[in-house]
C-alpha cells in the first residue's frame, strides 16, 4: 500500500461522517473509519474497514493513520458526562492531530463549528477553536469546516424541535426569539467536505445554508409544516432550561444544555457570508413533513448508552 490509497474519516458509522464517507466510496476511494463505537451496524456492507480510535495506544493510532492521505475529524462530543468533557474532547483532539502528522497523512479536512472563539464563554465553542488551532499549527495540509446547525433525515435538532410541536400543547420560546439560525443540510456539508479533501490549499470556510431565519420563525416552520396546533409563547431562559430538564428526563436524555441554548440566543449558529449549501430547509420539511418528528432522537442513546452498558 502507498500513500494515497486511503482515506480515514473519524465517526464514518455516526451522522456526518457516514456521509462523507458514503461520497468517498461513491468515488471509489478506500475507507477506513476511527470510530467509539466499533460495534454499531455497518452501512456500508463490509467496503469501510472499522477500527477503534485507541487515544490511548499511540502505536495503534499512528497504524491506523498511516499511508492515509487524507483525514477527514468530525470527533468532538455535544456535551459532557461522566468522564467525557471538552476537555478531554481537545486533548484526544490533539492526539490524533499529532498522531496524523507523525504518520505522514497529507491533508486534514476538520469539521468545526460557526464562529469558534478561545475566549468564547462556552466550552463548545472555546474546544473548537482550540482544536482549530492546533491544525494551523500542525504543519499539515488542512481544510476547516465550520457548519452551523445540520439538518438531515439523522439530524437532532430539528427533528425533536417537530417532534416536541407534534405532541406539546404549549411551545415556549426563549426570550424574544429573534436570534438567527442558518440551517445547513447534512448533504451539503459532505459535498463542501469531500470538494476540499481533494484541494491543496489551506483554507476555513463557513458551512451554511441559503436561508436564515428568526428562530421563532423557524419554530412556526416546522409547527406550520407538521400540521401543530401548539399555542406558541415567549419564555424567560431559565423557564425553557426547566422545561427542557423535565422533558428530558421524560424521554431519557439530554434535551439542550444551557451552553447549547446561550450559544443560539447569542447569533453564534449564523454567519453573514455567501452560503456554501444549495438545500433550502423550507423545502426540505416540505418534502420530509410525514417523517420529521415522528419519532425522537437520542443522544445519549447514541453515544453513551451502548457505552455505559458495557
């Protein structure tokens, strides 16, 4: 094997990442994915070779990634628990982009987060761009993703947003719910992935959708869209985290966190620039709106729980 054979895409059998991978095997690449869980079923019918990310055996690591061209990140984790924190997301981070560098990989296409911030008061944000940091630094060729909120038939947070306007009597908005968001398909995220894994100049680019919305607005959308008859009202933020805490505990998981929701009401899940995705999400829920919300999606269902079981 030489390089250029390989590619290595980090969570190929989570969200994101099986769809950068379904466009690498589609363009007859090889795949071999890092991932935490090595026991879910595989998409892929046996052409991803699946290995465990061993943050911990650096020699395993540094086998893992050799004569792989190219790494496409997207490991990080939405919130912390247990012994899982950002930052033990970042050391890991760092760890893999060391271990990529030392075993000759030539490109990292990294999938961030809009507007990430050392100094941000969220750790989410403040990871990320510790993160993004130590690619710059690496010495590595690198591309830096930054998508906003990502839709898809997988996604979480539209999809429970339906799923709370088909069944609650009563929906509150925190605060005025005017701050932006501008929705990203999970489709166009792989696509601008997969373009820039093939490039050769350095470059971070925003991942975001032709339309942004109000978040009020995007919340009467989908409420419009899934036929809810949901009264919509305007609550303080402590008033949505309490609610969310309780319904959370009703379904078995964790609905927002406080860091998720600041990081929202404050604008950081929106740019200004051009949109660098075609899918429009009105249109998507059109086409979606006998599915969306039908069902709710886990988080911790699907990455802690196999975990905690063992």
């Amino acid at each position: 094997m030489v390089a250029g054979d390989l590619d290595v895409v980090t969570g190929a059998l989570g969200y994101t990442g099986r769809y950068v991978t379904a466009r690498l095997l589609a363009a007859d690449h090889r795949v071999r994915t890092l991932t935490g869980h090595p026991d879910r079923p595989d998409p892929f019918g046996g052409r991803v070779e699946v290995l465990p990310y061993d943050f911990d055996d650096r020699a395993a690591l540094l086998d893992h990634l050799r004569c792989a061209s190219t790494l496409y990140n997207t490991y990080w984790v939405r919130f912390p628990r247990g012994e899982v924190t950002f930052e033990r997301a970042v050391a890991r981070s760092l760890t893999l982009i060391e271990a990529a560098r030392e075993a000759g990989v030539g490109r990292i296409v990294h999938v961030s987060i809009t507007n990430p911030s050392e100094d941000s008061p969220f750790p989410y944000f403040r990871g990320k761009a510790r993160v993004e940091r130590a690619i710059r630094e690496a010495g590595l060729g690198y591309a830096i993703v930054r998508p906003t909120v990502i839709f898809g038939r997988e996604d979480i947070l539209i999809n429970n947003l339906a799923y709370l306007l088909r069944r609650l009597p009563v929906f509150g908005i925190p605060g005025e719910g005017t701050y932006p968001i501008r929705p990203v398909s999970v489709d166009d995220v792989a696509d601008l992935c997969v373009r820039v894994g093939s490039g050769h100049a350095d470059e971070v680019m925003d991942a975001v959708g032709p339309e942004t919305f109000g978040f009020e607005e995007l919340v009467r959308l989908i409420a419009r869209t899934v036929g809810s008859k949901a009264r919509i009202v305007h609550v303080p933020m402590a008033a949505a985290l309490a609610a969310a805490s309780v319904i959370g505990r009703l379904v078995g998981d964790v609905l927002v966190t406080r860091d998720e929701l600041g990081g929202l009401m404050a604008g950081l899940v929106s740019t200004a620039g051009p949109a660098t995705g075609t899918t429009r999400l009105s249109e998507w829920l059109r086409r979606n709106a006998n599915v969306v919300g039908t069902r709710y999606a886990s988080e911790m269902s699907r990455h802690y729980r196999r975990r905690e079981a063992r």
